[in-house]
C-alpha cells in the first residue's frame, strides 16, 4: 500500500513539473513573438545603404525550355 502511495506522489510530481515546464515555454514563446511584433522588417534603411538587387530582364526569345534549365540550375 505505502509503494502505491509512492508512484502516485511520483506520477503527481511529474506531473507538477511537465505543466510548469509547458506553462514556461507557452509564455516564453509569446513573449518573444510579442517582442518581434513590434519589429518593422520592410523599413527604408538608414544611412549610406545601398540596393544589391538586379532587376530581371525579360528576353524575347527565350523559350520554356532556358526556362526550365535556368530553374534547374539556379534554383530560380
């Protein structure tokens, strides 16, 4: 009787520290996602930035099939 007494104090105290544990990470998580909430990603950049993008040039003659090989190659 006094043993399973025991595993019911053990399985309750297991129990205790799985739910603080998930309580924890549930509230660390919204923490963080309030934190970049606020964070404006797509904001001008200040300073001396400079735009590294090349724009993509629509050639006339190309065909399905430099397509799909320009896909195969650069993972376009």
């Amino acid at each position: 009787m006094i043993s399973f007494i025991k595993a019911i104090l053990q399985t309750f105290k297991v129990f205790l520290i799985f739910t603080g544990c998930t309580i924890l990470f549930y509230y660390g998580i919204m923490w963080i996602s309030e934190e970049y909430q606020n964070y404006h990603r797509y904001d001008e950049p200040e300073g001396t930035a400079l735009k590294v993008s090349n724009p993509v040039v629509k050639e006339d003659n190309s065909t399905w099939y430099d397509r799909l090989m320009l896909f195969y190659l650069n993972g376009e």
